[in-house]
C-alpha cells in the first residue's frame, strides 16, 4: 500500500467534477452500463505542491487522473534526479502499474496544488474483464507509452525496444524495434487487450508463436522470442525489409507472369516444409507474403495456424476473398485448404483482381461455396493454358479434387517456371547455426562450473544442439 494513502478524503463529487470525468478519454472509452461502476470507485486525493504522489520501487495499486495541477515525474539514477516528464490535467498518473504489477519505475511529486482521482488496479481490471471497451483502452495507453518520443522503461520489451509502429490489425499492433545490446533489428507483434483479455483467443495468439518458433525455412518468417507483459503478449520477429504482396499488387495492374512464377514456386515450398511439419496457415492471401529484395518470398502471419485436421476454434478464420469452402462451412481442414487460398491469390496475381470481388461479404462467401471460378484468360489472356489449369484445379469447390498436397502443386508449376526462364534454385537444407561462448572463471570453481556445463549440455541436446569444449591457457 502506497505511503500517500493517508492523504485520500472522502467527500461528495459536485456537478463540475461529474462533468470533467465524463469528459476524459478513460470515460469516454467506458461503455454506459459501466461508467457509473467506475466513478464510484474512483476515489479524490488533493496534493500540495512538493507532497510526494509516487515512489520509485513501491508497490503499484492505484493509477490517477489529474483533474487541476500538474505533476513531475522523475527517476533517481546514479545519485542523480532526471525528470522524465510534466503531467497535466486530463492525463494518467501510474496507469502502468494496473499492467505490470510491478514496482513503480519512478517518483511522482506535485508541482503546484493539485486534485486527482485514484483508481485501484483490481476494481478497474474486474471492470475491463467485464467490458470489452475498457481493454481497448489498456490497449491505447501501451501503444501511447510506445508512440512516445521520450525513451522510457516502459518502450522496453525484454531485451528489445521499441521504436515506432508499422503496422494494425484488427486484433494486434506491429512494431518496429531492436535488440538492447546487438545490431539486430526485430518486429514486434502485441497482441490487443481486447483479445488478450479473451482465452480462447489469447490461446490462438499464443500458439503463432509456438508453431513457427519451431519452423526453420528461407520462404518463413522467423520468430526469435515471446514475452508477456503489460497484461498481453509480445511476439519478437526478424523484421523484414520490402514490401507485401498485397501493396505491390495495389501498385500494378497485374503482376508480370515470370515475376509471379518465381514468387508462387517460392510461397508452395514454404508451405510444404509447414505442411510436412504438421502445420496448416489457414490465411493465406496477398497480405500475409512479404517480398524482399530480389523478389525474395517470405510467409508471415501464422496467427490462424492449426495443426491438420482441425476445426476453426473462431468463427470465420480467414479472410473471406480467399477463404476456403470447407473454412465457411466450419469444417476440418488441412493443407488442400492453404491449396485452396493460393489458387485465388494466384488468380489475382496475374489478373490484378479478385475472382470473386463482391462488396457484400456474405455473398463473396456463397460464391466461394457454389459459384464457378472465373476463367482468368478472359481478363489476362495472355495467361498460358498451363497456369490457367493449375489456378482451375487448386481452387476447386471439393477438396478432394484439388493438388492434394504442395509437391503435387509444384510439380504443375515448376515446367511452367523453367519454361519462361525463372532461375528455380534447389531446395536448401536448413543450415546449422553457430554461437560463441566464452567463459572466464577461477580454477578453485571448476568443478561446479564442470557440472553446470554438464547440465547445459543435456538440455542442448533436447533441442537437436551441439556443445563443444575448448580449453585456453590462462589469460
């Protein structure tokens, strides 16, 4: 419990106060069956200028809003007091305590007389597990702390900070980022409040995370690390430099046939290796591959990965212009559904449209489940029969008449890819890495240091590594 408890008193809100917390944006966000909840839990504090609000290393359990005065807020380093920030009416004072439950990471202290709202951390998270709006909320005020121009604790994710946002989703924020100590730029993908605050589906989020850690290939994105923080979870990607299929297709009327050859041949290799790996993508389409230099192909985006056999746990898992018959219908799928999404990825990819391009969703999804696919040589007929025949049989309706597997797929495409002079490389075998590690101790240690190296190893060899041992003369 915070030392300025002491100094809350209770005492009836006037009409001014009613009408400056509707106002702010912790109000606003609250849905109208839960403002009142959350107004009788605030409780006033009034502080002179000078009196302490926040201690740097004390128990966090309340977060502030300010309504009159402002605050500093300051870390002690070295022996030295570096102020960080001036807060002022309106704003949050400690909101990041009610995420971390950590220790607090700085001082508060009034600047000039003030009176404020104090809200505790567990009344308000019971609020947000009830109320969907609210978690959103949590949601704002993380990607505020790392929209910040100041470098805090707070845009550190583990070992990585975070710079700026690339990118939204309708249920995570992609950021760009970098290791703390290593030239090593990553992408950052958290997950929203809204969802993480959701089982089921922080579960789906998780599982992005376990599934392509474990793929190794050149055509996937790799994953580094997972961190759970602020009451959600970071996902540490390699951060890829280029563009999406998807903004390269907004750019041109049509992709140049060789051009989308090369990228197709590579897409299905990564889709083999997860395939043979047991994993199904489930969303593939132009936004989820990623083109880097030299039309290098890499798969992203395996939040809707499952393994094969599997029935969607979400409705409607997919994005609809590519979704599968059997995903609508709710039914199992395996990799003759990613056949499936890439038969009408590569229909847009030479046509420069979709086959099926209704505004009304629900009748994109019928026309996926009934309607004839298009032939795209009435768009583009410059297309070759061949390729024509290859994008006609991986979307068709029925599963079982599709390639039934990527090897089948390839091998429709690899003819028509040597044919017009793509350069088709050899499958490489997944390279083994190699990481330097020196140690410096005293000889009256070796021994403990001999069985800790010895417990090291066995856990390497659990995970498919080597460990080997020099020794140096002394240094």
């Amino acid at each position: 419990m915070e030392r300025r408890r002491s100094r809350i008193r209770k005492g009836a809100m006037s009409q001014e106060d009613f009408d400056f917390l509707m106002n702010t944006d912790l109000l606003r966000a609250t849905p109208h069956e839960a403002k009142s909840q959350l107004i009788f839990a605030m409780t006033p504090i009034r502080l002179r200028a000078g009196e302490r609000l926040i201690s740097q290393g004390d128990d966090g359990d309340h977060f502030y809003l300010i309504q009159r005065g402002t605050c500093v807020v300051s870390v002690q380093r070295d022996g030295e007091t570096h102020i960080i920030s001036r807060l002022k009416p309106g704003e949050l004072v400690g909101e990041m305590a009610i995420l971390t439950g950590e220790k607090r990471t700085a001082d508060v202290h009034a600047e000039v007389d003030m009176v404020l709202w104090g809200i505790g951390r567990l009344e308000f998270e019971e609020l947000c597990r009830a109320h969907s709006d609210l978690r959103e909320f949590l949601t704002e005020i993380v990607t505020r702390r790392f929209s910040s121009q100041k470098r805090m604790a707070e845009k550190t994710i583990g070992r990585y900070v975070i710079n700026e946002i690339i990118g939204q989703g309708g249920w995570s924020i992609v950021y760009k980022g970098a290791h703390s100590s290593l030239p090593m730029p990553v992408a950052i993908k958290m997950l929203k409040h809204d969802m993480a605050m959701d089982p089921d589906f922080m579960d789906r989020f998780q599982n992005e995370a376990r599934v392509i850690a474990r793929l190794s290939h050149e055509n996937l994105v790799r994953v580094y690390d997972i961190e759970h923080l602020y009451r959600t979870v970071f996902i540490v990607m390699e951060y890829l430099e280029g563009s999406s299929l998807e903004d390269i297709l907004d750019s041109l009327p049509r992709l140049e046939f060789k051009r989308t050859l090369n990228l197709l041949v590579q897409v299905c290799r990564g889709l083999r290796y997860a395939h043979r790996h047991g994993i199904v993508h489930q969303d593939i389409k132009p936004a989820n591959v990623f083109v880097q230099r030299r039309d290098r192909a890499k798969i992203v985006d395996f939040g809707l990965a499952c393994p094969k056999g599997c029935e969607d746990v979400i409705d409607f898992a997919g994005t609809p212009y590519y979704m599968s018959p059997e995903q609508i219908e709710s039914e199992p799928v395996d990799e003759r559904t990613d056949i499936y999404s890439l038969g009408i990825t590569a229909f847009e990819m030479t046509t420069g449209r979709r086959p099926f391009a209704y505004e009304d969703v629900g009748k994109v999804l019928e026309a996926h489940r009934s309607e004839p696919l298009p032939d795209p040589r009435n768009i583009n007929p410059d297309l070759p029969p061949g390729f024509c025949a290859f994008i006609s049989k991986a979307a068709r309706k029925d599963p079982s008449d599709r390639y039934q597997n990527m090897d089948e797929a390839l091998e429709s495409l690899l003819p028509l890819a040597e044919r017009v002079g793509v350069a088709v490389e050899a499958d490489s075998t997944p390279r083994r890495n190699m990481m330097s590690l020196f140690m410096f101790y005293r000889k009256d240690r070796q021994l403990e240091l001999s069985q800790l190296v010895e417990n090291f190893n066995q856990e390497l060899k659990k995970i498919g590594a080597e460990l080997r041992m020099a020794d140096f003369p002394d240094l």
